[in-house]
C-alpha cells in the first residue's frame, strides 16, 4: 500500500475502508500490492469497490467524456 496517499478510514455506520485517491497516470497515485502467495494456486480473482465519484467528468488524461 502506498502510505503516502492512501490512508484507512471509518464511516459513520463503522465500516472500514480504504480510501486512494485518485491521480494522473504519472502521479505517485494510491495503491495496493498483493503478495504473491497470497494468490498461489488461485484460478480466479474477484475484486469489489465501492467508489464515492465527486462528479467530475476529467478522466485524468484531459477529456470529459
């Protein structure tokens, strides 16, 4: 995980998360790393969010759409 930006949080119902803000493709952006052992074996893998939009249109590379 990278500490310098993503950070866990609680909402107001106690549920944990963790929040990575987003950022250009250059950025020193949010993330998470897995280790590979943890997936060793695997044939699939599922990943969830739930994401909070902030109702910008940018996709981060300068268009709006």
């Amino acid at each position: 995980m990278n500490s310098s930006s993503a950070r866990p949080v609680t909402d107001s119902d106690a549920a944990r998360a963790l929040a990575l803000p987003g950022g250009a493709p250059a950025s020193d952006g949010a993330y998470v790393g897995l280790l590979r052992e943890l997936l060793h074996g695997a044939a699939d893998l599922t990943v969830s969010a739930r994401v909070r939009w902030s109702g910008d249109k940018s996709l981060g590379n300068g268009s709006s759409t």
